[in-house]
C-alpha cells in the first residue's frame, strides 16, 4: 500500500457511478479520474490479488461486470471498496488511486495482454484462475 507523501495532490472529489460501473476521482491539481469497476477490481492492492511477493500475483477473471457497492473512508489517506464479488480487502491510498489514474491505459492493455495469454475471460462464470508458478 501507497503512504500519502505530500507529492499526490489531495482528493477534492470522489464520485461513484454506479450506471456506467465508475470511480471518479477529482484531484487538487485539477485532474479528474474516471477508473472503472473491473479495473479497480483486477488491480486491487490486497493480498488477495497481489500475492505476498513478487511472482504472486493472482489473475483475476470474469470481473467484466462488477460493482462496487460501498466506498469506505479510511483515515484521511485512502478508501476501502466494496465489491459486488463480496471483495473487500483493498485498502486503495490518494497515492495508488492517481497512480492508477495516470498509468491506467498502460496497465489495462498490460492486464488485457496477460488475460489473452492464459486464454482467461473478462466474463463472469469464467472460474477462478491463478496465475501463479506451480510448485515443483
């Protein structure tokens, strides 16, 4: 998880759409951040998602279609989402949300590259995947 450093702006705005399945985020520097549901969902900061280190990393599928349903506050720093999936371990810091907001077309083809290359689906009902190395 992101520490808040003093470099990202602060937060002026958060906004849920719940139609469309979008985050927007209004920033200090006046920047706005339209992050869709999936994409928060796939590149959640948990354990869960993230692995414990390097390697780790679990491929999430059939999240075209999630939800969130509840944005939590935590602290001053940061928000917890709720995810229709019942996902709700990400602790998502001002840092991570402009990161993401800045770098989210890259990280999008990188995620739509990986799902291409374990022949997964973005749909719901695609099971669970782990792109994780096997033990030997």
């Amino acid at each position: 998880m992101a520490v808040q450093d003093g470099s990202t702006p602060q937060p002026t705005e958060i906004k849920l759409h719940q139609k469309s399945r979008v985050l927007e985020i209004g920033f200090a520097d006046g920047r706005i951040f339209k992050l869709p549901c999936e994409f928060l969902r796939v590149y959640s900061p948990s354990a869960e998602v993230r692995g414990h280190g390097l390697g780790q990393e679990v491929l999430q599928v059939g999240k075209k279609d999630i939800e969130i349903t509840a944005v939590d506050p935590v602290g001053v720093y940061a928000v917890r989402l709720i995810f229709s999936d019942g996902h709700e371990t990400g602790i998502y810091s001002w840092n991570l949300l402009y990161d993401y907001g800045v770098h989210q077309h890259e990280m999008w083809q990188e995620y739509l590259d990986r799902m291409q290359a374990a022949g997964a689906s973005r749909e719901a009902g695609a099971g669970p995947f782990e792109a994780r190395p096997k033990s030997k």
